[in-house]
C-alpha cells in the first residue's frame, strides 16, 4: 500500500498546519507564523496572504498581523458543547437562574450568528422560550454583542462587509457603524443589552462568560418579556449574572 506522506501537498499542508495555528492564537505575525510552522517568512507571508483572500484570516490595523477570518470563525466548532465544559456550567446557570428568575442561557459565536448551547428556562407563566441550538443573528442579541466585542474592528468587520444590516424584528440596529459603536460600549460597561431587537417584546441583558480566544468564548445572558425588563432591572440582572459567571470552576 502506497505512503500517504508520498501524496502531501506542501503548501496545502502549510496552509492546514497555519489554519490550525488560529485556534489557539488571537493574532499571528509573519514572524510568528515562520516560528511555529519552521518554515521561511516569505513562505509565511505568502500562505497568510492566501488565506487572507478567501477569508480564513484577517489582517489587523496595523497590517502586521493577522486574526482567524469568519470562513474560519464559521467552520469553527461552537463552544459549549463538549460535555466537560457543559459540566463546569451547571452551577453558572443554576446560580443565574436563581438570582433573576428569568430564562437565562449561555451562547457561542459562530460567524454573524450566535448559537444556545445551553440554559435553564424560567418558571414564571410568562417567560422567554428556551431554544438551545437555536440560532440568531449577532448584531440583534446582547449575547452576541458581547462576543462580537471580543473581537477586533476588522474582524467585525469581515463578519459585516456591508455597511447595511440585515432588520429582524422591526426594531434592528442596521446601520455596521451603530454596531461597532454599540460595541465600544460593550467593552466599556461590560455588558450588551437588547431591547426587542431579536424579538419584539423580549428583552435580553448579557455578559461575558469564558474563554480566552475566539473559539472559545461564551456569554451568559438572561432574556425576558419587555415589561419585566427596564434599564434598571436588566442592570441588576447583569451584575447577578456577572456574579454567577464568576463560580464557573476551572478546568480540571
């Protein structure tokens, strides 16, 4: 039987090997690329340059490095899934579901959308639906606001090309420049809102959650109808669910 190593592409193994450099780094230079991969800066340069033009990677504002692309944020397996992190959550949710009574679920970003991994469902008669494995569009939610905070300008902006914006409910931020707006906010309070822009009548608050990269990263949000969801509630709902992120125990 013929060795598989015999049929390798080098370049396309290159490539693969660099892609696969994205899941554990935010940012990669050239230099760097060269440094894991043992392969010459020109070599790097190039496959960094290729995947760049098929949307596996980003280029950074300063132009020296290079971030994972929404092809491969989308290809990217959501996070919140495996069954050892799913474990680590029980208490998060038990403890965020306790403290605001309402529908509380974790999300993972996966492209322009945000997918429920998981969650507990309120138990007054009125109450937010959980969905988990439901997907929704992230400029809508406050879940996917938080996660899209993590990310870089220019990666946003790799989601988002157009500067119009798809409405979902009547009541959707459209505009890429009130997103990224909206987003510098997050960063500052720490937290997103939404108010009936996923959903009419449904009000969300959310945090961050977990994870150190993109591929990783959770938020915790608390949804609710819109007249058990003012300002003020929605601000107390996210320091209870700030608190309740931070008994998620470490990985064993």
């Amino acid at each position: 039987m013929a060795d598989p190593k015999n049929y390798i592409i080098e370049s396309l193994d290159t490539g693969l090997r660099l892609m696969r450099l994205f899941l554990t780094h935010d940012t990669l230079s050239v230099t760097d690329a060269a440094r894991e991969l043992d392969v010459a800066r020109s070599t790097a340069h190039r496959v960094l340059s290729t995947l760049e033009s098929r949307g596996f990677a980003t280029r950074d504002a300063s132009g020296r490095g290079y971030s994972a692309g929404p092809e491969l944020v989308t290809l990217g397996r959501p996070a919140g899934y495996g069954p050892e992190i799913r474990t680590r959550l029980q208490i998060v949710l038990d403890a965020a579901a306790a403290a605001t009574g309402e529908t509380v679920s974790t999300a993972a970003l996966i492209g322009d959308q945000v997918i429920i991994t998981d969650g507990r469902e309120s138990a007054h008669p009125v109450r937010a639906v959980l969905e988990t494995g439901r997907a929704h569009p992230a400029h809508a939610t406050s879940a996917g606001k938080v996660l899209l905070a993590q990310l870089t300008t220019e990666q946003v902006c790799a989601l988002y090309p157009e500067e119009r914006l798809p409405d979902v409910s009547g009541t959707t931020p459209t505009s890429r420049s009130d997103l990224l707006s909206s987003l510098a906010a997050v960063r500052t309070l720490g937290r997103a809102d939404s108010t009936g822009e996923s959903v009419r009548g449904m009000n969300t608050v959310a945090v961050p959650l977990a994870g150190t990269s993109w591929r990783d990263r959770l938020a915790l949000m608390a949804s609710m109808p819109a007249d058990r969801g003012d300002e003020s509630r929605r601000g107390r709902h996210a320091l209870a669910l700030q608190a309740a992120a931070g008994l998620l125990p470490p990985p064993s």
